[in-house]
C-alpha cells in the first residue's frame, strides 16, 4: 500500500502507537535524536547526507511496523561519498600541472644549460713555458689546464689530457724565437688558443 500525504506523518503516528520517543528510535537505529524529527516531519533537506539514504527509513519503518517499500519509493538514493571524492579530483589535477610545470621548468633548465656549455670556450691555462722565456736547452716543457673531456694540440699535435683536465708535453725547439701555439678544442666544437715565444740560445 502506497503511503499518501506526508509520509513522516505516518512514521511519527506508527512511532507513538507503538509507544516509542523519538530518543527510543534514535538509540535504536544509532542515529542522532535530530534525524529522527526531521524523518517525523519528511523534512529531508535538514538531514545531513550520511542520513540521507533508503536504508535508514528502512530501519525506522521495520522499527515501527510499517512496510519499508511503501516509503523508499519516496526518497531518492544518496551517495554519502560523492562529494568527498572531488576534493580528491582537484587534488590530482593541480598535482598534475604541479608536476607538467616542473617538468616543463626542468626541460628548459637543461636546454639552457646545454645552450651556455656549447656557447662557452674551454678553459685554458698554461702553466710551462713562461711569457718571453729564454733557454739554452733543446726542448721544452709545455704544460697547463683545460676543462674536463677538452682536447688539447701542442704546435698541432694532439696531446693527452688526464680527468681533471690537465696536460703536458716536450716541445723540441729551433735555435732562436720558438712560436709555441696552444690550442684546446671542446666536445661543440669550440676553442681557446694560447701562444708562447721561446728563445733558444745553445
């Protein structure tokens, strides 16, 4: 039988017929004494979403003798967790562009950097012989710096570079001014130059 007029009405009237407070109802079904006034009145605006489901007119029909389908026709199912899942989904979306944004950020960093590498000239200090140096020995020694993974030519000639960039060589020299020219070549393609001038007097 469908229940006409105000279906809380017919709770509240089954409620007292059966001598039952609405603190007895609350106890039983473990929920708020305000719920069940608000039942009493069908006011279900005023409840509060966790009560706003088929399965609490259920208990409080059956409580009271009543047919529990003829009221949960009336009342529209509620999802109680449907409104803490879309914090949830704004969360993953700022996460989301939070992480697009870093990646973005990291991606021009390392373009950056790579873009002032390439730019750049490799370091070269020379260490041997000194500016305007005179000797009376046939060959000299020609040492210095460079940066890491450069590769240095002495006069031309490759010369090898340790880890840290260091290098050195024996250079023979011609009797008089010795032009010694010193050159270090990075991985762009990039290169520093450096000249010595050698006397050599026997």
């Amino acid at each position: 039988m469908q229940v006409k007029g105000n279906p809380g009405r017919k709770l509240e009237r089954a409620r007292r017929q059966n001598k039952l407070t609405r603190q007895d109802v609350a106890q039983r079904l473990n929920i708020p004494l305000a719920a069940i006034k608000y039942l009493d009145r069908w006011e279900l605006d005023n409840l509060n979403a966790e009560y706003k489901n088929k399965q609490v007119v259920r208990q409080y029909a059956l409580l009271v003798g009543l047919n529990p389908a003829d009221f949960e026709s009336l009342i529209p199912y509620h999802q109680p967790n449907q409104y803490k899942s879309k914090p949830m989904v704004i969360l993953s979306r700022l996460s989301l562009s939070t992480l697009a944004v870093a990646a973005g950020l990291m991606v021009i960093g390392f373009l950056g950097w790579r873009t002032f590498i390439a730019a750049a000239k490799p370091v070269l200090n020379i260490a041997k012989p000194a500016i305007g140096q005179v000797t009376n020995q046939p060959s000299i020694t020609v040492s210095g710096q460079t940066s890491e993974q450069a590769q240095v030519y002495v006069d031309g000639f490759n010369v090898p570079v340790d880890p840290d960039g260091g290098f050195s060589t024996s250079v023979i020299l011609s009797e008089g001014a010795n032009t010694i020219t010193i050159t270090a070549i990075n991985s762009f393609g990039r290169q520093s130059e450096a000249k010595r001038i050698v006397d050599y007097s026997p």
